[in-house]
C-alpha cells in the first residue's frame, strides 16, 4: 500500500513527466547539434518565407541574410541545451527521499517547462508560424510538434503548480 500510495502520488506522476519533458528536449538538441545542416535548412526556409504564398503584404518579413538565420538556429540549440539542463537538475531534486527539496524541484521544474513554452509557443508557434508566417508551407512546417511541446510544458506547469499533500507525498 505505502509502494502504490507513492507511486501514485502527484510527486511521482510530475517527477515522470520531468525525465521524459528532460529526455525529449535534451534529445531534440543533441539532434539538433549531431544533424546540424537539416534543421538549420529549416530555419532558413521559415526566415526565408520562400514556401508560403509570399504576398506582398507580408513578404517584408523575410530574412534571406543566411548569418541571421544562423544565428537565430544557434539560439534555439542554446535554449533547447538550457531546458534540458534545468530539467534534468529539477528531476534530480525531485528523485532526492524526503521533501526538504521539493520548493526548489518545483522552481526547477516550473523553470524548465516555462523555458519550453517560451520556445515552442512563442518562438515556434508566434514568431515562426504567424509572424514567417510557417503555416503556409507544405514544406517547411513545424507548428504540429511545436503544439505538442506546448502541451507537455503546459500540462507540466498546470501540474507542477497543484498543491501537493505531504502527508501523501512520502
């Protein structure tokens, strides 16, 4: 009974979430690094705006500079590298017996998926998909895996931030 109590405990179910949400985002930039070219070439479609209707009224936002493309790629797989660190730190804290570091596996936690939010939300979703304008292109689309990040980080905030009962938690 104490084996089902903790394992079915909010702490376990959010200390799950946390090594897969750590796991994925870590193996989305080590894909990012080790396959460098594949996905910098989609940076530089989305910036390039070069598969979407290109109407006038929009086609002002393009980057065709590839260095600023560059750069903007770099960015994510430093943001990507940063929430994977955060995350595995707060699944750490989260795995440790006891509660004395649940405040600080909770902060961690709520960090890392606030990191991913930010990217997939407002960088994927805002910046590539409606301000480059991505959900045009048949080609150069990456708003379906975009929202399915969004999802996890946000399931993960909306858990991470529930009260959690102690007297259930050990």
């Amino acid at each position: 009974m104490r084996l089902l109590r903790s394992l079915g405990s909010l702490r376990a179910v959010i200390t799950a979430l946390v090594a897969i949400t750590a796991v994925q985002i870590g193996l989305i930039a080590f894909g990012n690094i080790t396959d460098y070219g594949t996905n910098a070439e989609f940076v530089q479609h989305v910036f390039a705006m070069d598969t979407t209707f290109q109407t006038n009224g929009t086609m002002w936002r393009a980057i065709t500079t590839p260095g600023l493309a560059q750069a903007g790629y770099l960015a994510v797989i430093v943001w990507e590298v940063l929430t994977a660190v955060v995350l595995v730190a707060a699944f750490v804290f989260w795995v440790r017996p006891g509660s004395q570091g649940i405040e600080t596996a909770r902060r961690l936690a709520s960090l890392g998926w606030l990191l991913e939010l930010l990217l997939f939300g407002g960088g994927f979703i805002t910046i590539g998909g409606e301000w480059f304008q991505m959900w045009q292109s048949d080609k150069w689309n990456g708003l379906q895996p975009a929202l399915q990040n969004l999802v996890i980080a946000g399931i993960g905030l909306v858990l991470v931030h529930l009260p959690m009962r102690e007297s259930a938690e050990r």
